[in-house]
C-alpha cells in the first residue's frame, strides 16, 4: 500500500499543460508541486527550496574553484607558493600582544583587513616600519594569510631578497618562468606584503631600484594596495627603494604603523 497522501482532485490545478499539486517535503514542509507531462511520462517537481538550496551550494563551490585556479595561476608564474610554507601558519589571532605598541599595530592591521574591499578601490599602502624583531613580519603575512581565508582576494607575501633572487634565476635559459611573469605575478594580486626592503644597509643596486619600482609603480597604476616592511624609519625609506617608489606608497593615503618599541626576540629563555 502506498504511504503517501490521497490528493484531492479540489487541490489540483491545470497552468500551461502544467499541472499543479500540493506536496510536503521533509525538509521544508507544504509546497507546490508542478508535474508536467511530456511524452506520456510524468515529470514531477522538486520542493523550491530544496532546488534554491541546491543552487548556491552548486554556484559556492563553482565560485571556490574558481579562486583556486586563479591563485594557482599565480603561483605558477611565481613558481612557489603564494606564501611561503614558513609563514603559511601565521595568522592575526596568533599574534602575540605583549604590550601597548603591539596591540596597536595589530588593531591597525585587523582594520586594514576587515576594510581590505574598500581598500582595493583606493590602492591605500600600508608601511610597518620600526625596530627588528618586532613582530611585523607576523602581521604583515598574518594579513595575506587572512585575506586569503576570508575572501576571495588573492595576496603574495615575498621578501625583496627572494624576488631579486627569482628574477635573477630567470636570465638562466632553462628557467620556466620568465622576468615577466615574475613581475605580473608581483602586480596582479590584490595584496602583496613586501618585506625586508632596505635589510641589506648597502646602497641598493640600480637593479634594485628598478625592480622595486616595476613591482611598486604597476601596483601604483592599478590601484593595488601594497604592503612594506622595513626596519628603517620613513626618514630612510627612500635611501632603501628610491624617492619614486615612496612616492607612490604615499599617494592615496598611504599609512605608516611604527613599531617602536625594544626587540622581543630573544627575551624568552635562551
Ligand atoms: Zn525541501
């Protein structure tokens, strides 16, 4: 015998070679059932929600995907990771607050975060700059690492060694990226976090200076926020990147966070 509900005739409709019939789904309880007969077969309808639901999960996870091959897409022209294993772990929940000076930085930067949509529109740069061991590093790849969780920017956390490094490994001939994918993969993101700038206490190289202002300026021109780190004070920043680059960081309200109090490293044990 069958379980489900006699239907009574009084409750049916006929729309447009539809017919249209009371249904219960488990789920989401009465709705209206469209069964439409084609071909001598009967096809029956699905509870509205329960399709409706099955939608955004399908178009989520469509949209999920897609991020992914857009970041690996990146990574690829990178040839490494986003962000570097090493750092892949640090996130701004993680950052230890010690005294006043860190728990400012690191309100500083949650906001930044949190307004990082309003920030894309604006290019606004972010320049933590203070005494080593401060702790900035954390924040600064924290920031990249949380985007990426959180939204569907992409970001790249690289020191300004490892780019002239990647660079330079182009000019081999057996190298699979070249010095433009590098750069494009520099420029393309939504965030890059540049650190160690100015960490080498020597006058920078014209290639230096070049690269730095390729990587800075084509952020520049799209409008694309980019995040430094330096353990020297704005005063000596342009020594380290050249007059243009700050400049430009500068430009559509770039904000410097200090960090100015003593090192933290080392104060824990030996
Ligand atoms: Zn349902």
């Amino acid at each position: 015998m069958r379980s489900e509900k006699v239907i009574a005739m009084s409750d049916v409709k006929q729309v447009a070679g539809q017919r249209i019939q009371p249904a219960h789904c488990d789920d989401h309880g009465p709705f209206e059932q469209r069964v439409t007969v084609l071909l001598g077969r009967e096809i029956v309808g699905r509870c509205p929600e329960c399709e409706r639901k099955e939608r955004t999960e399908r178009e989520a996870k469509q949209r999920a995907e897609d991020i992914r091959i857009k970041r690996e897409a990146m990574a690829k022209k990178l040839g490494a990771a986003l962000i570097p294993k090493r750092f892949a772990d640090r996130t701004l929940d993680n950052y230890q607050v010690e005294h006043e000076g860190q728990r400012k930085a690191l309100a500083f930067c949650r906001r930044y975060v949190a307004a990082f949509a309003e920030i894309e529109r604006t290019g606004r740069c972010l320049m933590l700059l203070g005494q080593p061991g401060t702790g900035k590093t954390h924040l600064g790849a924290a920031m990249a690492n949380d985007l990426m969780r959180a939204t569907s920017a992409t970001a790249v956390y690289r020191t300004v060694g490892s780019i002239l490094q990647s660079i330079r490994a182009t000019y081999d001939r057996n190298n699979e990226q070249s010095e433009a994918d590098i750069l494009s993969s520099l420029i393309e993101p939504s965030l890059l976090v540049l650190d160690e700038v100015g960490v080498s206490k020597e006058q920078p190289s014209d290639f230096e200076l070049t690269t730095l202002f390729a990587i800075i300026n084509g952020r520049y021109e799209q409008m694309r926020p980019t995040v430094v780190i330096s353990n020297l004070s704005g005063d000596q920043l342009p020594l380290a990147m050249g007059e243009r680059c700050v400049d430009r960081l500068r430009e559509g309200g770039g904000v410097v966070v200090p960090f100015d109090w003593e090192s933290q490293r080392g104060k824990e044990g030996f």
